[in-house]
C-alpha cells in the first residue's frame, strides 16, 4: 500500500530553529531518507518544496484558465515537503514516519494513496 | 526478431531460471552472486537466443554463462580473494570454457523447492520475500517487478539486495528445511505465490493491464510447486483456487476498468478450461487429503463457477464451506463473506445479525468492506436510506479508485430511485 507523508510547518519555521536545531535537522533528514530508502519502503527521495508565494494557483472555470500567484499565507501551515512510502500497512508507515525529524519540529500527514486496482464486491 | 521467437526464449528462460541458480548455488554456494550471475545470464540469452537461435543445450549455456559472470565477479573482487580461491580450487578449469557434460544432464534433484522456501524465509519481509520469489525462481527482471509493482526499479533492487543479504547474514543453508519445520514453512511459500496472485488480480484493465503478467507467473510458480508436491492437498486448492479465480478475469471489468460485480458479470465470459481445470484439482483433494482452508476457498470458488446464472447458485452449500472455513481459519473477513451467503439463504437480516459482532473489531470497524456488505445488505432489506449512508460511509473509506467508483454509483443510484 502507497501512502504520501506531507510534512507542514509555518513558513520561516526553518530559519526560527537554532543553528544546532538546523543542523541536527538537516543531517537526520538525510539519515532518514537514506535509512527507509534502502529498506525499500521510502519511494525515490523526499521532496522539500520552495515557499508557497513562489508557486501559481490554476483554477478554470467555464473553460477559461485563471492563473493567480500564491498563495500568500504567511502564518499558516503549509505544505512544506513530500515523499511516498510503500508499506504493509498505515501502522508501519506511521512507525517510519515517527523518524522523521520534521515530525519532532511540526507534524507529519501521512494518508493513503488511491489504488487502480480493486476487487468485484 | 520476431515476437513469438521472443516468446517462446522468455518461457524457456523462466523455466529454467530456477534450475540454473541451483546448479551455481550446489556449485560455489554464495547465493547472492550467484542470482546476480543468473540474471545477467538470462538477460544475455533474452537478448541473443532469438536472434541467433535457441542454443542445443540451453541449460547448459545458461550454467556456463552464469559461471564465468560468477567467477569475473569473485576475481575482481579483490576484498574477498580469500573466497575467490577457494571457489577457484572448487571449479575444473574448462568449465568456464564449455558446457561441461554435467551441465547437458538434467539434474538429479530439482532445486526449485529449495529456493522457493529460501526466497519464502521468515527472516525476509513479506515484500522482500515477494520480490525475490519473482526474479530468483520466476527468473523475471527487477524492471519487470518493479513494473508490475507500480514503484521504482531501485526500490525493487533495494528489496531484493537487503533480502539476500538477510539470507547470507542469517546462514540459511540452501537445503530443504527439516522435516518438523517443513509444513509450517511451506504454508508461508503458498502464501507468497497467494499474495503474487492477489496482486495481479486485484489490477484492473487499461493503463495496468501489465500486472495480469502477475497471475500469470504466480499459476505458473503454483503448478510447479503441484508437480514438486503433487500429494499436497493445500498445493492443489492453492493452484485450484488461483484458476477459479482468474477464470473471471474478463468478466470482472468493463472495458473503462470499472468493477462488475459476480452476480452482473457475464459467465458466457468465464475461462472454461481453468474452471475444468480448478474443479478437477480441487474435487480430488478434498477427497483424498485432510481440508485446508485453500482447498475450502477454492471449493467456494467453484460452487460459483458451476452456476450458469448468478440466480442458480447453491448459496446453501456455500454457507456450509464458511462455516468449515470459520471453524479451521476463524478470520473476520470469512466471517464478512459467510455473512452475505447466509443472506442469500435465510434473508438479509439473518446477515445483518452475523456483522454486528465485527463492529467491535477495530480494524474490522474501519474496514470499507464491512460497510460495503452491510449497504448490500440492507439494500436487500430495502432499508433504502440506512443503505445509502452505508454505501457512502464504504467509499469514504475504501483507498480503490474503481471501488470508490463503484460504490459512489450505488449510493447515487439509492438517491435517483428514492
């Protein structure tokens, strides 16, 4: 079963850590994505994302494309980085995920992925 | 190059993939080389058989490719010359050179049950154990695992290389495994062909179709394991019910990949031949060798099967399979299947009565299926709103897309006739 781990935090959440914080942070994310890649359950790396205001938002209605800049959302958490898990179960994904040092600084979505496949009921 | 030359290499490959490992790994033992040399051999023969024609002694050409990939390895390995002399001193010289007559013999023991318990050991992960069934005794590519998978071929090598290691850290021999041990670990070798049949079964049409190549090798590996062990009552339910299963394969999806339920489905559609096949496997067994729960589920199978109209099923005679199947492998899933057949006999709310224990199973309480089940049933019931919510409730939770789709649809369909 694929599951996606979404790591939110407040912009500039980073930066508020101390440097020791930073650094510890840094390291272990490598660990860990080196750790549960080579245990063949963390799927092709983990994916930090750049500040929301840096991306576009689409929406089209009636045919017409709307592209506006944003979101701007300096307070909020937001979607911050991404990676897929594939595991036995939501029990062991929520067990890797617990390594995860951005779970010790914020928190850590993990939801299942939609499946094609699926049995005749 | 033609296709069917193609073909025709790739089946003689897969059998003989098995075959050839246990030859190298009888020969210089390390089994993590040695599956890494039978791959490279194999990918060597996919590529020249046929174009240059199926060599005389294809077994032997394999065994000889395998060796010298296997001896290259262990030369240029310089941190482990120690071992590389000792599996020199091990090998007569012109056997890099030619196939040696050994090799043009088939062997004495056939090791593909040896490396079926070893790719099935408890020491490995039920994925790992997965992945290195298909490439070591299915003789298929990592790509094609991962391919089939749906995850990148690096996460399928990272499987496969931890799952050897495991092997080499935890000395398992390449033998069977003794006597006392060998019913409890052939259970777990079933249950990985079982769970490589599941995962090709459950894939729908279209975009995914690829992952019927799945069932395919997952009957293939389950017949040789019938011809190894012909007097095992579980081998052949196992083998029968991946027939009758698959048997409804085409029937099971419409061309856009939405699910049709058993009872829409068209049986004209059914795969007659695994169906006589299924039947015959599964009758003997369960007349000559103690019941297992395979053999029970693939006699479920074919009470279906051996109705012309969904109508005409022996729902009483299906009931009784459950109530065998609860009492030797109690689990709240039968218990969710003996459920709607006893609907089908008594009414839905003899049903309804057998779900409301599983409510307190927490996981059970969660599972999308309950809910879908309890939908069907009261939709029999004609509790129209109740069934409703139920449908809605099961998509919520079901993390299938056709599933979803499916049961969105009966929601929605509750709604319209209301």
């Amino acid at each position: 079963m694929k599951y996606v781990a979404m790591v939110y935090a407040n912009p500039g959440a980073f930066e508020a850590l101390s440097e020791t914080d930073r650094n510890a942070m840094m390291s272990e994310a490598d660990e860990y994505l080196k750790k549960f890649t080579d245990s063949g359950e963390l799927l092709g790396g983990g994916y930090a994302l750049a500040d929301a205001s840096t991306g576009k938002t689409v929406r089209v209605r009636d045919g017409v494309p709307a592209v506006t800049d944003g979101p701007y959302a300096e307070s909020k958490e937001q979607l911050a980085g991404f990676y897929l898990l594939d595991t036995e179960s939501l029990e062991r994904a929520t067990e890797i995920v617990t390594n995860d040092p951005a779970a010790r600084f914020w928190a850590v979505e993990v939801r299942p992925v939609m499946d094609e496949a699926g049995t005749e009921m | 190059m033609t296709g069917q030359a193609g073909a025709r290499v790739e089946d003689l490959l897969r059998q003989l993939a098995p075959q050839v490992l246990g030859t190298l790994v009888r020969r210089y033992g390390r089994f993590d080389i040695a599956e890494d040399a039978v791959q490279e051999a194999l990918l060597a023969a996919a590529l020249q058989w046929p174009e240059q024609g199926i060599p005389e002694s294809p077994r032997g050409w394999l065994i000889t490719v395998a060796s010298r990939r296997l001896t290259d390895e262990l030369r240029s390995d310089h941190a482990r010359r120690r071992r590389e002399e000792t599996a020199a001193a091990q090998m007569p010289a012109d056997e890099l050179l030619a196939p040696s007559p050994a090799d043009e013999v088939p062997p004495q023991e056939d090791d593909t049950l040896t490396l079926l318990f070893l790719c099935a050991h408890p020491a490995l992960t039920p994925a790992s154990q997965l992945a290195l069934t298909l490439r070591a005794v299915g003789g298929l590519t990592t790509a094609e695992i991962a391919r089939a998978f749906l995850v990148p071929e690096a996460t399928i090598a990272q499987r496969i290389s931890r799952a050897k290691q495991s092997i080499k850290e935890s000395g398992i021999p390449f033998s069977l495994p003794p006597e006392p041990e060998r019913a409890e670990r052939l259970r777990v070798v079933l249950h990985v062909l079982y769970l490589i049949f599941n995962e090709g079964y459950t894939a729908t049409s279209g975009p995914d179709l690829q992952r019927s190549e799945l069932t395919t090798e997952a009957i293939r590996l389950a017949r040789e394991v019938r011809r190894l062990l012909p007097e095992d009552g579980e081998v052949a339910g196992l083998l029968a019910l991946m027939l009758l299963t698959d048997a409804r394969r085409s029937a099971r999806t419409r061309p856009d990949g939405s699910l049709v339920p058993l009872a829409e489905q068209d049986r004209g559609q059914w795969n007659q031949e695994f169906i006589e096949d299924g039947l015959t496997l599964v009758t003997g067994a369960l007349s000559k060798t103690p019941v297992g729960p395979y053999q029970l589920q693939a006699a479920i199978a074919a009470v279906h099967t051996e109705a012309t109209r969904a109508e005409d099923t022996d729902w009483p005679q299906i009931v009784v399979l459950y109530e065998f199947l609860e009492r030797i492998s109690p689990n709240p899933m039968v218990t969710l299947n003996h459920a709607v057949a006893v609907a089908m006999v008594q009414g839905p709310q003899a049903g309804l009565e057998l779900l409301r224990p599983l409510d307190d199973d927490d996981r059970m309480a969660r599972h999308h299926r309950l809910h879908a089940v309890r939908a069907h049933l009261l939709e029999l019931a004609n509790d129209r709103a109740a069934a409703r919510t139920s449908y809605r409730e099961a998509a919520r939770r079901t993390t299938s897309l056709p599933e979803q789709r499916y049961l969105k649809a009966r929601a929605a369909q509750l709604m319209d006739d209301a």
